[in-house]
C-alpha cells in the first residue's frame, strides 16, 4: 500500500463526504478510493469510516485520523514545496573544477560575466592538474580536458577546441636561428611538457598533408604550461603550447610561432564542460551550464586572445 496516498485519498473522503465526489476530485475510479480506504482500515484495525447505502460519516477514529493526516499532509507539501523552491532558485555555492592550465588564461572572463548575471550565486573554485573524481570530490560541475575526469555518469558538454603551436622568443631565434623544418627542431633546446602529458615523438603536417615525426629529447621539462611559456619568454629555446596560452604574446611580439605552415597533428586541446548526470540538476548548475555553453558558443570564431585576455 502506498499509505501517503491513501492518506490522501481518505481525506479527500472525509472532506468530501462521498466516495465518489472524492474520486472525481482525484481523478480516479469509485473502486480505487474504496480500496485505499479498506487497506487504510485493515493497516489500522480500525473502521475510519461508517457506510449505508445512502449516506457516509466517519467514526470518532476517523475524525482523529483526517485531522492528524491533514496535520501530516499540510506539513509534507510544505517540505516539498521549500525544496522545489530551492531547487529552482539560482543561489547558494557553485563548486567548480577546472583545469589549470586553460583556467589561468581565460577563466575570469567568464566568471566575471556569470555572477553579473547570478549575483546571488558564490563561486568556489578549484584549480587542478591532476584527474578528478568529480561527484567523489564534490563537484558540481567541471572545465576540463579529456581523461580529467572521472565519476559515475557524466554529461559532457564541448566547448572550444585549442591547436597547440611551437613558439619560441625573438631574441632566442635570433641568437639560435629559426627552423624552417620540422627535423631542424632537433639542434635546439626543447621545453618539453612532462612525459605524462605527451611523448617526446611530435608529428609535424605540412600543407600538402605529408607527415614528418620528430623525437625531441628535452632539455627542460615541467608538467606545467605557465613555466613552459615563461622558460619560452625568458629565451630558454623553443616550446610547444595551446595557442590560447600564447595568443597574446604573439600579438605583441613577445613570443613567434615556429613552423607556421605547419600542423601539430594530435596535439589540440578539446575543453568540455561536465557535470554529473543526475536526473535533477539544481537550478544553480544548469544556470552556469548553460550560460557557459552559450558563452563560447557566441564566441566561435573569435580571435582567441580577445576572448581569453579581454572578454
């Protein structure tokens, strides 16, 4: 028996004072409501209610049961009623995740423009390069890149994809020399990311689409692409990073792009949005979810240093 809606329909019984205007109140046949009330009465081991042919009155039990499951009622829809209005208002804390290397360049922007819109909603955000158990860890939504994250059924949604370029200072290229091929590479000092991050083997695709595989020792190696621009600014040999790291420098000089005319092959960064997938989204996630989507969305195919540095 579900006693939550026996209770219910027995009230509407005992307010009504007839099984069948109850039932046509709730929708429901003349049988359904003299079921609930039978089952309410053998669970209680008591007669709720006194019937004839022609008329229905309730015991003295049955007085005290429809005030206490109208008490009980009153309070439940109360409840839900505070919590669907919780689950529908867009404050309170939003716990984000995001990848570091993207967040450092072009996550205030965003951040910025989302509480304008959300005032009421605290941002708590938390930077990382390490693989994250998103729903473990108590996250509520995640900016990342692929093998990131993990936990349970996740909702993906892609953001932007960023091409990886080989920069290098000018004052290093002009003391060095700039390459004009791919296996020159090799007589320079590489700033390589970690080992864990990508192999030292570099597939290099030229106009024509012919490939050319360069193994590049490294000669300074950190799991963080900050230091790799910085290294590459403080002329310590050539690098190679997503270009939204470097849009900037190279607008202004600080850094130039070795082997323009070619492509890094298998070396762009795909930055998604995630989130668990539950079947009930608070309204504070789904808000920054779809203000996200709709933010880079509305950005494709602008020059990405006007939206990581000026948005």
């Amino acid at each position: 028996m579900n006693q939550l809606q026996a209770m219910r329909v027995f009230l509407k019984v005992a307010e009504s004072g007839s099984f069948g205007r109850a039932a046509a109140s709730l929708g429901i046949s003349n049988a359904v409501v003299t079921r609930y009330v039978a089952l309410l009465e053998t669970h209680l081991d008591t007669r709720l209610v006194n019937r004839t042919t022609r008329s229905l009155s309730l015991t003295e039990a049955g007085l005290a049961y429809a005030d206490g499951c109208r008490q009980l009622l009153d309070q439940l829809d109360a409840i839900e009623s505070s919590v669907s209005q919780s689950a529908n208002d867009q404050s309170g804390t939003l716990k984000l995740v995001a990848v570091a290397s993207f967040s450092l360049f072009g996550l205030t922007p965003l951040l910025q423009r989302y509480r304008l819109q959300c005032p009421r909603v605290k941002l708590s955000v938390t930077l990382l390069h390490r693989p994250v158990d998103l729903i473990e860890e108590g996250f509520d939504v995640g900016i990342v890149v692929p093998g990131q994250v993990s936990g349970g059924t996740l909702i993906k949604r892609a953001l932007f994809k960023v091409r990886s370029v080989a920069v290098a200072s000018p004052a290093y290229l002009a003391a060095s020399g700039k390459p004009s091929t791919p296996a020159q590479l090799v007589a320079h000092p590489f700033l390589a990311p970690s080992s864990k991050m990508h192999s030292s083997e570099w597939c290099f695709v030229d106009a024509d689409g012919k490939e050319v595989t360069v193994n590049m020792k490294a000669s300074y190696a950190v799991n963080n692409a900050v230091m790799l621009r910085q290294a590459a600014l403080a002329d310590m040999g050539i690098t190679i990073l997503p270009e939204n790291h470097v849009s900037a420098d190279l607008t202004n000089g600080t850094l130039v792009q070795v082997l323009p005319d070619y492509r890094i092959k298998d070396a762009d960064k795909e930055v998604s949005l995630v989130y668990p997938g539950r079947r009930h989204v608070s309204a504070t996630t789904r808000s920054f979810v779809d203000f996200t989507v709709d933010y880079f969305r509305n950005r494709a195919g602008t020059n990405l240093s006007s939206i990581f540095t000026n948005s």
